[in-house]
C-alpha cells in the first residue's frame, strides 16, 4: 500500500458541516478568524457555509458575510453548500469558487432532509446549472452524492441507487461529483467497491470522498479511497459535527488526524499540523460544552515526524 | 482494496495493555467475569495478564490466578506476557498456551522498559526457549518486537534495527513473532513498508499486528496489514491502555470498533459485535473516572449491520 500520490487535499467542513450539527453559534468575527488562520497555515479549500434559510439553520444565517471575507483571502477555493436555487442564486452573488448540491441516494432521506425526490433533485441540479451558466460566473458545481453507504432511515441503500443517482448529477451538468457517508455506515471494503463503480461512471470527475466518523472507520476509509486514486476529502476540525440519527456520534473525520496521516504518508496537503494543533485548540475553546473529537490533539505529533513536503526535499 | 481474507482474529489485550496501563485495579471476580463473557460472545484468544513482579503493577498481581481461571475456559487460546525468564517459569506453570516476550527494537527503550539491551533480551528469549523445551509444554513462544515504528525516547527506530531483531528473536528460538507500534507513531504507508519487510525475515511465523490508537490511525493501520495478510491483531476492550509517555492518550485500537470494521468488511472475528458492545457497558462500568475511548459503543451498529458469519450464508 505504498502511497503513489504526492498531493492531497483537505476540504474544511467545520465551518459548515461541523457548526450546522451543534448547538452553539460563534459570531461571524470569529468563523472569519478560523478562515484566516486557516489560510495562513495552509489550508487552501474551505467550505464556509450553508445558504440556508436561517429559521431552519441559525448557525448558518451569516454565510454571505462569511464567503464575501473568505473571497480577500488570497489563494482560498471557497465552497458553499446550497440546498436549491435559491441558495445557489445567493452563492453566485458572493462569488463562490465552488458550490455543492447534496443529493441523497435514499429516498427517505431525500424526502426528510430535501423534501424532494433524488429525481427531483437532479431536475434542480438541471436548474441550477442553468442559472450558473447564464450569470457567467466560473462557479464550478459539485454534485454531493449522499448516504451512498446507507442511511439510518431507510437501511440499505443499493450501488445502483448511487450510481443512477451520480449519472443523474452528472448529466444535469455537474463538473464534479462526491461520495458522500452521511451517517458512518461505510467500512473499508464498501468504500473500495462503490468508489471503483462510481469511478466508471465519472471519470476524474469524482474527487471527493466525505466520510463521518461516527462509528471510527474514517480514516481507514480514507485509506481505501486513497489507493483508488482519489485525493481530496472532506474532513472536520476537531471532528465536530455529527449525526442528528445518532446522538452523541461523533461527525467528519477530524482534519488534524487526517492531515496528520497523509502528511506521514508523504502526501503533501500543504498544511503545518502543528499550527493546524493550535487553531484545534482555538476553536475547542469557543466551542466549549460540544463534544470535539480526534486523537491527535491529546498525544501531539511524534518526535519523528516531518512533513511530507519537508520528508521529500529533507 | 477488497477483503481476500475470510477470518481473522482479535486478540483482546485488554485485561492486559489494558489494565496496567490505568490506575483503578479491578478484582480477580471481575477479571474472571469478564472472561467468561468474552468466551460466551466468541472471543477465543486473550492475553489475560503479564507475569510482572506486583510491586511494579499491582494490577497485575493476580495473573497466575487469572490465567488457572481461563484455562478452564473452553475454546480459550490463553496468553499471557512474560517479560523475562522468571515470568515465563510461571506463565508455564500456569499452563499458558502462549507467552509473549516483549522485546523494543529501540535500543533507548528497551534499557529503560526492560533494562536490558535488545540483544540481551534475544538472549534471555534463548533460556526461556531452553527451559520451555525442556518442561514439556506445549506453549507457544511469541517474541513481540515493540516500539517496531518509532519510539518515544530516541526518536527514529530503523528497519534494519527491528528486521535484526525480529530475526534475532527467531533464530533464539521464537514460534512466533509480532510487530508493535508501541507508542502510536505508525502510518498506513510505514506499516506496509515494515510489514513487507518482516514477511520476508519471518513469514508466516509474523502473526500478528499491534497498533496504539494513540493518534487515531490504528484502524487505518490495521488495514494496511490486513492487505498483506496479517490476520491477527492485538485490540483492547474500550480502546484502554495508554502510554506513558503521552499522558491522556488512548490505548490500542478499540476491540469493539476493530471487530466491527472486520465483520463489516466480510472478516469472520466470530465475535457477537451486539454482545461485545454490552461487555464494554460493563467494563467501562467498573473502570469510573478512567478515559475509555472507541466511537461505535456512542452510535451502536447500522441498521445494515450483519455479521460476517451471517452475510456469507444469509
């Protein structure tokens, strides 16, 4: 299992899939402080937030604010997730680099979480797309397939789901695609068949895998769709997030952890861990009384550790 | 990254790494206890504790009872850890059906765990393979190379360091060999590196794999020897244990969380994974005021969740 890739990247999720999943809002001066700290240690996608409505999501009622000061930060790719055409109007209007439709391959979860159909979904994709092209803006468009391992409503949700559901993303004009654990069902061996089909059907087009930790496996399901070629993950700092189906669970994997083991594996994410150590702890810190999560931050990096961009001119 | 292996094994090194590693000393009834439940949900190796003088591990000073217990247990593959010649007489005496002799491949370490050099304990490892032979027993003798990808005291450990030793061991005698990551400094990358290595010095006598969780890789590291058909790991109940050297730390990786990883990957444990969960209620319920760590006992099992016994024959 030695590594063949060189560069990895880690798209922060914190500032959206983390803060949305737990009770305490943090003001905007500091979600704009944790993007610039980001930055400056070499974190170079971010998703800042959710253009939701705010009754539903309080959390998330600044992103505008929030992606306008992400868009000063040089060499920030800023994403937004946007649930319909109306968030992807107001993710145009920021300016966003990306936006990221999540779709779900469960029906029942579709219905609960978007209120459509997968199907319904994909004609708002179709929509979306079009709006997009007709602003002229290069906001590049990222079709989210979720609960692609399973889902706690309905149980199994099949490939075939997933797949047909990722074709449909795709035709609608999605630039790209991910594969997305919503609720931690996946393990190592489901995450190298279902990213070897989706593979087939998107090309390079896939690029991002999104794995909760509910149950421990992330990492190693990284490490699964790592060998398959895929190089960019979403993870979370401190881990925080979660899962409204599994109280208590614990939510992305943590970007410091992963980091951590992609730059030991002499995959480069461009990112200082130790100041990455230091932000955890920042944030832990406006965050207390919520659960954080991840290992690295309690034992600290080993006395052998060197980055892989200093491990490879060393 | 699909699973070619069929069956492996967790060896539950908890009542062992585990309990030395913490402060509260549970009872022999309750050691026993939790035996008897591990049998009954279908584990069939344990490590049940360590033949160390009790006023260096107090919680440690029952094994000879805890072993005669075990072995009454049917099915039950005991071990137990030896750290020099003395404890193997008594592990033999006990009627071990193995011992496992911890060596370090750190030079730094092995003087101040076990105040010998790593080729006096090749050396003691030679007497006790004597006095083996010539008791008549039939117990297996596993010299167990630690601190195999790094160490806390000295930094780097070498390869060729832990390959010398490793063959050092088997030429004194060893039945068996393991590699450990003893201070939770592996990655995926450094162990197939290692792993590869090692197979070609020991073969099919390197059975078995033991990974701290210290920086949340363990999971990740456990599969990169799965791939290269390492069946067998070390794991502890509730994820205890520790390290020394990193206060506040986690132990090995979670039994629960490895078993469940396994069996979802099509890995036959012959573990009950609903079973085990209630025996980690219980142990985490005796050890009160003690960090216990391992995510799937928050979130408990997918709807999807079958174990592997049942998903090859349902």
């Amino acid at each position: 299992m030695s590594a063949t890739l060189r560069h990895g990247v880690i798209r922060e999720v914190g500032l959206r899939d983390g803060l949305q999943s737990i009770q305490t809002i943090i003001s905007t001066e500091r979600k704009c402080e944790w993007l610039r700290d980001a930055v400056a240690l070499g974190q170079r996608e971010i998703e800042v937030g959710s253009f939701v409505p705010p009754k539903l999501l309080p959390q998330m009622a600044d992103t505008a604010e929030v992606l306008t000061y992400a868009k000063t930060l040089p060499g920030l790719f800023v994403s937004a997730l946007v649930p319909n055409l109306k968030g992807a109007e107001r993710a145009l209007e920021g300016g966003a680099d990306l936006m990221i439709l999540p779709a779900s391959a469960s029906r029942a979860h579709s219905l609960a979480n978007l209120r459509k159909t997968p199907d319904e979904v994909v004609a708002e994709f179709a929509r979306i797309r079009a709006v997009r092209d007709a602003s002229g803006r290069k906001t590049v468009l990222e079709g989210g397939v979720g609960t692609a391992f399973g889902c706690t409503l309905q149980g199994e949700v099949k490939a075939d789901d997933v797949l047909r559901l990722m074709q449909g993303l795709l035709d609608a004009g999605a630039d790209r695609v991910s594969l997305a654990d919503t609720v931690g069902y996946a393990d190592p061996d489901a995450v190298s068949r279902l990213f070897d089909q989706a593979l087939k059907v998107a090309g390079d087009k896939l690029w991002c895998g999104h794995f909760h930790d509910t149950r421990g496996l992330a990492l190693a399901n990284v490490l699964a769709a790592l060998k398959l070629g895929i190089a960019r993950f979403d993870a979370s700092l401190a881990g925080i997030g979660g899962c409204p189906h599994a109280p208590g669970a614990s939510g992305n994997a943590s970007t410091e952890d992963l980091a951590y083991m992609l730059e030991s594996m002499g995959i480069d994410t461009g990112i200082d861990v130790e100041a990455l150590l230091r932000l955890r702890a920042k944030v832990a810190d406006w965050l207390q009384g919520e659960s954080t999560y991840g290992s690295l931050w309690r034992a600290g990096l080993p006395k052998t550790f060197r980055s892989a961009r200093v491990a490879a001119h060393g």
